[in-house]
C-alpha cells in the first residue's frame, strides 16, 4: 500500500519576491503567502522573514506544523543539492556559505530542501501539468532570463551536484552577445525577454519607425520585452522582427535539445511564453529546420500548463517525493 | 542470483569496413573479423556479406550459434532502435526502410538490436572502460565526425527513438561553417577531424608559412587532421593554432554539455582524441572558462579507455543487457 502523502510547504525564492504554499499531495493549494525579499538586507534578515512566511502559510492552510512533511525551496540560481547551498545566484549574491536547507532544518523540525527553479518547474509540469504521463521530457522558462529542467526516464535530473538542466547558458552562438551570466552568446543573450528588449533598442538606436517609439515615450531605455508583445500584436514591424528573431536562436537551442536527448514532449513556460504562438510557431519552424528528421518528428513542443505555479508545484513534488510517499 | 550471460556477436557497422566479434559477459572478445562495407553495392548485398561476417565471428570464437544470446550491431547514423531502422546515415544513404534488426533475428534466430554508435561506445566505455563506477557520464568520439552517448543515472540513455545523444550536432556558432550534416554551426563542423583539416587548408590557402606545405607536397586539398597532429607535434605555428581553435569549440561545447548534464566524467574517444593532451588541455581550458563553476569543478574530462573498441564492446554489453543477464 502507498503511505500517505503529508502536506508540504514549498516556496519559490525570487530576488523581488517569495511566495510560500502549502500544497497536498494531489497538487492542490492550501495556502499560498507573498513577501518582499529585499535581498540588499542581506542573508540574515531575509532569513528570518523566509521562515515567518512559510510559518504563515501553515498557519493560513488549517495545517499544523506536525502534519507538514517537509519544506522545499525553489531558487533561481546554481544549486549545490546535496549541501542545501546557493552556490551562485545573480539575485542573492552573497548567500554561497549558507546552508539554507539545514537552517530551515533546524527550525522546523523537518525534512528541507533546495533545488533550482527551473527543475522544479519541469518536475511540476511532469506530475501535475503539460508532461503528465510523460517520461522524457524538457521544460524551458522565457522569461527576463531563460532557465530549465529534464525529466528523464520519468524522473527529475538534477545532475551530480543539483545544477543539470541549465538551458539558458547553452552557448548557441559563440562569441555572441554578452549575456546575464558573463558568457557570450547563450540562449538567454539571445531569446529571452531581455534579450528581446535589447533587440527592440537596438533596432530603434538605428533609427527604425515604430509604435514603439510612442509607447516608451522616446526613452528607448526603458523598453522591455512586454512592450515589444504589445506592439507585434498590432503587426509592429519592428516588433515583429525582433520576435521572429528571439524565436529563431530559441528554436536552434530547441534543435540542440531535440539532437541530444531525443525527448516526447518540450514544454515552454515562462512570461515571455505567454505571447503563445507568435513565438512558438516561428521556434517551432527553426528547430524543425535545425534538428535530424527523426527525433524533430517525435517531440512535440507545448506551452506550460501550470505558468506560472510551475516552480511551486515541482517544489512541492520534490518534497513529497522525498518522503518517499510517492515515486 | 544472477542469470549467467551469454556471449554475444556485436559488429561495428561502418562505412568502409565491419567489424564483427563475440564478447563474453566479461568483455572479451573470443574472435575479431573485419569485412569491407562497399556499401556503394546496396543494401542487398551488403546485408549478406554483414551475415556471413557474423557466422565467421561465431565459428572463430569456437562458440557453436547456439551459445551465442544476440547480435548487436553499432552503426553511425540516426538509429529508430524501436524498429530496428536506420533512419539517416552519411555513410548507408539507401538503408532508411530496411528492417535489418528484422532481417537479422530472422536469419540466426536470436534477438537482433541496432544502436547508435556514440551511444554504445558511451556504453562501452561505463561497462568496461573510463567510465567504470560512474553513474553520470557523457562520451564524445571526436574524429571525422564528432559523436556521443549519454550514461544517465547508470544507464544508457537512447532518448525516445534511440537519437539521443548527438552531441556532434549541438550548434555552437549559429549560422557558422557547413557541416556535414547540412546545417551550419554544429560542433562538428568546429572540432572534428574535418574541421581541422578545413581549418589548416584555408590557412595554407592564405599563404601562412608551414611544414604542412611540404607534408603534402603542396596539394593543399590531400591535406588531413593527421598531418595537422604530425606538424602540431613538431611545434608548427599553424597547425598548432588550428589545433587551438578546434580545442576552443570543443570546450565550449563541452561547457554546453556541463551546464545541460552536470557530468562526473566525459570521456572523449575518437582518432582526434588520439593527440592527447595537446587538444584535451586547451578544450578542458576554454570548458572552464565557459560553464558555471560548480559544474565545471565536478566534472573530470579523461581519455577513453578502450578507444577504438569502444563502440563494438558497449554493443557487446547492450545485447548482453537486453539478455537480462546484466542491469
């Protein structure tokens, strides 16, 4: 007989924001609680907080804290899994000492966990999303940066440390743009939505004739990737151009996906997926055009269900796996 | 208890010889027989003289075709291992609706499996080579093409048809020099043996000063990765700055390989490998400077153990596998 699988509180750690659930063991939401991280605090100070808002969120769900199975946090950034540490994140940059998983330990008297965002996300999507039932499967986040997860014979792979599935710094064109991470020419210089802002810029920089031009207001600097949504939704040319172009270098790093684990299913989340096909038909195309015959016919490349729970969810997959209640 | 493990014929499928031999359970090759593909005369007759090359492999080995569990041949090329198929290969261009799984089993009345070359080299090299212990490792033959295999939590992972795992055909450099392949960019048409042969030619063909000249009797276009190794070796300035550049492309798609696996091992077989350190020193270099620390601090990037019986003994060990004899 399957044991019983308790509640968890799982937590996606932003660098603007948490956001702590409790969540059963169907995927379902008990509570769910925001709070600033005001990173610049430092570690001490966010920690306090994290674990007043995870207090909060078991108070809210009529939970008490000896039914919770165990805590799970979902962190953008380079993950040392074995050792509950950040080892590198771009929005806490002083936390690659800490051992967050044993602090959370400590205080609650439970099981704690730490994986990337990113293969939270996918594993979320496997259980209770776009990948149900899926044993080979890759989820990639467009969002400001790009980020990702692999399910692999049905089960999440993190890699030997924690940090596999680090889509985004796939270096597709080598000496490329610089990107968030210091490297040049990744996915995410290319296809993500800041990448994409800085498209759009350029573009205006040069001169070009856009309605994106009025909606910034002539401050070109503070163009992002929604304005760019906006405008290629009303056929901006230039929008549109820079669309096709994001979409182009993303379906490349789709081929290189497709070329090297052959997977069913490729689900894309994020918040620049959510302008939907504009950006996935293009992508689609390129990767169809990039990658062999064979394993291009066999994935199919699908929006995220669960956008933008995803992280939250697979967090609380993870936890719940752990306790060994499910497989 | 374990079921004993028969042995098996495993056979090297390439695109001017085969090469077929019976292993035992413990890796051993009881006989060793090269045959010429002359794959020019069609598949008809190739297939035959594919079959007689196994029945000497078995009558060599002194085996009867009774002891024998499987045949498992390794072929280069994109292999639908559901069905037995290849279904694109440079070097069979006529193959793609042959059932030669099939027609094999048939013939000797024993389980018949195809596989990717890459894919079983990588197998090869976990069961009895460099990757022995490890559970997370990928191999790369760099030679005239570039190929791989992915070992994932212990075991070979073939993706959903049996195409995963070409790493050869990552784009690192979008819309860079042809590859073989057709598309522009791969990692191929940046490190492999025909890369740096392309590489020293179009310095030749500059006018740049070098002992590659007189190596081929100024016929640029005999020239080959194994004269560049011979005159890098001798400390010429060209061939050692191709030999460079081919290692720079290496290392970041190995960087790429680190980021998407988070490997403990990366065993690099192939003839190109051959030169040693002199490429592996400057590739394990640039992977540093490209993939994220804690990844790149993991991962140990060594030569292959059974380099170039690789491929033929992971066959060996796949059919001995699908015996059941062995997880």
């Amino acid at each position: 007989m399957k044991r019983a699988v308790k509640p968890v509180v799982a937590v996606d750690v932003g660098g603007t924001k948490f956001i702590a659930a409790v969540v059963d063991g169907g995927g379902k939401m008990l509570s769910r609680v925001y709070c600033p991280t005001c990173a610049e605090q430092g570690p001490e100070r966010v920690i306090k907080r994290l674990a007043s808002t995870i207090s909060q969120a078991v108070k809210e769900s009529g939970a008490g804290m000896k039914s919770i199975g165990g805590i799970s946090l979902a962190v953008a950034g380079i993950i040392d899994i074995k050792r509950g540490l950040i080892t590198s994140a771009p929005n806490l940059p002083d936390w690659s000492n800490i051992r967050l998983g044993e602090i959370l330990q400590d205080e609650f008297e439970v099981p704690a966990f730490l994986l990337n965002d990113g293969n939270a996300a996918a594993l979320g999507e496997k259980r209770f999303g776009a990948g149900k039932g899926v044993d080979n499967l890759i989820y990639i986040t467009v969002s400001t940066g790009i980020g990702g997860g692999l399910i692999i014979n049905g089960e999440l792979f993190n890699g030997t440390d924690g940090s596999a599935g680090e889509i985004g710094h796939m270096i597709v064109l080598a000496d490329g743009p610089e990107c968030n991470c210091g490297q040049h020419g990744c996915l995410e210089a290319l296809a993500s939505g800041t990448a994409i802002a800085r498209l759009a810029r350029e573009r205006l920089g040069e001169g070009k004739q856009s309605i994106l031009n009025e909606m910034v207001g002539g401050e070109i600097e503070t163009l992002t990737a929604e304005h760019v949504t906006k405008a290629a939704k009303k056929q901006d040319t230039v929008a549109l151009s820079v669309v096709c172009e994001a979409a182009y270098y993303l379906g490349i790093g789709l081929s290189n996906l497709v070329n090297l684990f052959n997977p069913q299913v490729i689900v894309i989340g994020g918040g620049v997926s959510a302008m939907g096909e504009m950006l996935l038909s293009p992508a689609r195309k390129s990767m169809q055009e990039h990658a062999f015959k064979l394993p291009a016919s066999t994935v199919r490349v699908v929006k995220s269900k669960l956008n933008p729970d995803a992280g939250i969810l697979g967090a609380a997959a993870w936890a719940q796996q752990k306790q060994g209640g499910i497989k």
